[in-house]
C-alpha cells in the first residue's frame, strides 16, 4: 500500500513537471493557449491534459514500444487534443512539437523514476535543439514529418557516442543556467 502512494504521489509530481515544461512554451507567436483563454480558464484543459498523461503511463509501463507506434501516438496524441481542447488552443490546434515535448518529457521522467522502460525518442526543445545544432523549432512545428527528420539527426549524433537516443538526451541536457555557475 505504502509503494502506491509513493508512485501515486510521484506520478502526480512528474505530470505537473512535464505539464509546466511543456505547455510553458517562450515563443510569444506561438503559445498554447489562445489569448481569450485566461489561467482560470484552464481547469477543463488541465483535466484534459492529466488524462493524457496518465494514458502515457499506461501505455509504456506495460513495455517497450516500437518506434513507429511511438511516432504515430504523438501525432495522435495532437490530434485527440486538437479536437477535445480546440476552444482553448492557438489556432484550435495542439501542435506535433507540444505534443512530442509532452509525450516524451513525460517518458524521460517516468523512465528515470523506474516506472517505464526507456522510451524510443527523446524530448526535443530548445536546449537540445541548439547543442544539436538542429532546425527544428518545436513550439511552432505541427509536421510529424519535420519532427522525424529531427530524431533522425538526433539519433546520428547519440549513435556517434554509442548511445540511445534516451540516454544521449539524458547525458546532453543541462539548463543553460547550470552552465553559468
């Protein structure tokens, strides 16, 4: 009883990390909410969003999940919450790039909690855009075909280390403020 409480109370703890990751993009033309949606607005979107991310633990905690399946769930992942939260969305649309962000921030944590496997791509933001030197500008993107390419340059600098995509992101990723101290 003791252990689901822990896993309950850190599942929690890690979807609202990804939540704030995710749906806190800094690019001003490109938000996730609409402009007439204010913060007291979102408790539907919230709930919304939970739901999704407790499908994303479902999922992967049962195994390992092929990447095709996995490309094809984050695009799917888009367009169930394009049509559920159209009203409260940018331009009605939860784009490709929130959607991999959420998707795959979720998994990293989830996987580096020991509550899933390790997932087959990794998150892609801004920080791990630039140490690629990739041009993929994920809060914008609503093209899994874009988001493709990136992994696929992604996965040639990690397998250059000898490492998984996963753990290259893991190994790679440090806040710009970090690099400052």
């Amino acid at each position: 009883m003791e252990r689901d409480d822990k896993k309950r109370f850190l599942s929690y703890e890690l979807g609202l990390l990804t939540l704030k990751a995710a749906l806190s993009t800094r690019d001003k033309e490109y938000p996730v909410y609409n402009k007439a949606t204010k913060d007291f607005q979102r408790k539907e979107p919230k709930r919304v969003f939970r739901e999704c991310l407790c499908t994303i633990e479902t999922k992967y905690s049962e195994g390992a999940v092929p990447e095709n399946k996995h490309t094809a769930f984050i695009a799917e992942v888009a367009s169930n919450l394009s049509k559920k939260l159209s009203c409260y969305l940018y331009n009605s649309k939860f784009r490709i790039g929130v959607a991999q962000k959420l998707v795959n921030l979720h998994l990293k944590y989830l996987w580096t909690a020991g509550f899933c496997p390790e997932p087959p791509h990794c998150p892609i933001d801004g920080i791990i855009r630039d140490r690629a030197g990739l041009n993929y500008n994920w809060t914008s993107s609503d093209s899994i075909e874009e988001y493709t390419q990136a992994i696929k340059a992604l996965r040639r600098i990690a397998s250059t280390k000898g490492l998984t995509l996963a753990q290259w992101e893991l190994e790679s990723f440090r806040r710009r403020e970090d690099e400052e101290i």
